[in-house]
C-alpha cells in the first residue's frame, strides 16, 4: 500500500464530510420524511453476511489482495478526486432540496440539470466512485465489502426517494425516470 496516496484519500474524505456538515444548514423546512433506518439496515445486514461468507471460504476480512505501488495509488487518488467533485457538483446544484434523510423540503423543486440530467442520484453516484477508488488503494477485502454494503444501502436509500419524489411530482418525475438513469449515466 502506498501510503501518501492514501494518506490523500483520507484527506479528501474529510474534506468530503466537512464540506457536506457545513451545508446541511443550508436546507429548506422539511415537510415531508422518509425512513431513518431502512438503508442503515440494509448497510448492516449486507457486511454482517459479507462477514460471514468470508468466515466460511476462509477469506479475512483484512486479507490484502495486492500492493498498491505509486502509479496505481496516483490513479486513485485521481478517481476519489473525481467522485468527490461529481458529488460535490450535484449538491451545488440541488441546493437548499438537498437532505442527508430521505426528506421532501418546503418549496421542494425537482432539479433535472446539472449532474442529475446525467443520473437521477448523482451524489450516489459521487460517493460509489470515491468509495471504489479507496477500496482499489487500500488493497483489501474489506474495503470491497464497505463497497458492497454501501451500494446496498444507497439503493435502498434511492428507493425510499423515488417513491416521495414520485408521489409530489407524478408526471414530471415518471417521464424524468425515462429519461435519465439512475446511478450510473446512460447505464444503470
């Protein structure tokens, strides 16, 4: 593992979670919430048997796969670089809509541009492609498995967000849903 590349992974981690608690109060008046607990469970749940199924084939959960040298590290670095920007992008441009809950806000609009004419949940999008850039550099099984859980979770948690954004906005969102995917552009 190279270490420095690392060392600016965590750094842009922070810097990540600063930016989004320095934001959060910055949203509209909730009217509206979604459930609290349902991607968290699903989260658990997944490295709970992500655990398990390691025990059984004898897999560790710190098993180290490969050694990251600097030309791989400098290659992630870049992609949680561009992950954090492409999340970064799409909460500038949902603005004050924005919630770490599945909320629907006062004066809630539905944002169509930006970031999310390209995917529905581009923060999602944002956060899978940091975690994917420090799951290759850290080289290790568990980082693989913070992946997986944190894919489950995100798209329980997008589940949860299309049924209210569904229900306030039924036609504009139906047809937006056509039109746009929902975490990976012009893919998924």
């Amino acid at each position: 593992m190279n270490d420095s590349t690392l060392l600016f992974i965590g750094c842009c981690w922070i810097a990540w979670v600063v930016y989004w608690v320095i934001m959060a109060s910055t949203t509209k008046r909730t009217v509206e919430r979604g459930g609290f607990l349902g991607y968290r469970v699903v989260a658990g749940i997944l490295i709970v048997g992500l655990v398990a199924a390691g025990r059984l084939v004898h897999v560790s959960s710190h098993s180290q796969l490969w050694q990251t040298r600097l030309a791989l590290g400098v290659v992630t670095d870049c992609i949680v670089v561009a992950g954090a920007a492409f999340s970064v992008w799409a909460r500038i441009t949902l603005g004050r809509n924005w919630s770490a809950e599945v909320t629907f806000k006062h004066d809630h609009e539905l944002i169509e541009s930006g970031p999310y004419a390209l995917a529905r949940h581009p923060i999602y999008t944002g956060l899978i492609v940091m975690a994917l850039g420090t799951a290759i550099n850290y080289g290790r099984a568990i980082g693989f498995g913070v992946l997986v859980a944190l894919c489950g979770g995100l798209w329980w948690k997008a589940r949860q967000e299309e049924r209210i954004m569904s229900r306030h906005f039924p036609d504009t969102y139906a047809e937006y849903k056509t039109r746009v995917r929902a975490i990976i552009p012009f893919v998924l």
